[in-house]
C-alpha cells in the first residue's frame, strides 16, 4: 500500500482529514524505512488522487 500509488500507477484514495497537517509520516515501501514530508509537499504529491473522508 504505498503512499505514492501513482508513482506505481496504482489509484490511490487521500483522506481528507491529512489536509491540515503540518507534516506527514508514511511508510518508505520496506518496513523499515519513514518517509517525512511537509504537508504541502505531501498535498502536491497527490493532488490527482481522489480524496474522501473514511477516518474519524
């Protein structure tokens, strides 16, 4: 389930609630690794995704 899906051509769902985050932490694709991106950056990223509201 990598954060950057498209990058994979996977589709990829954002969740709304990650809009006004400051930074974001995701998984680096190995178990071990943490990617760190502004929020922002992580906005610009997956501005093609589709976003919806699945958390609370």
């Amino acid at each position: 389930m990598p954060a950057l899906g498209a990058a994979y051509g996977l589709k990829v769902i954002v969740d709304d609630s990650l809009a006004n985050e400051p930074e974001i932490y995701f998984e680096g694709g190995d178990h071990a690794s943490l990617v760190h991106v502004a929020g922002s950056t992580f906005q610009e990223l997956l501005a093609d995704a589709r976003h919806a509201r699945f958390t609370e």
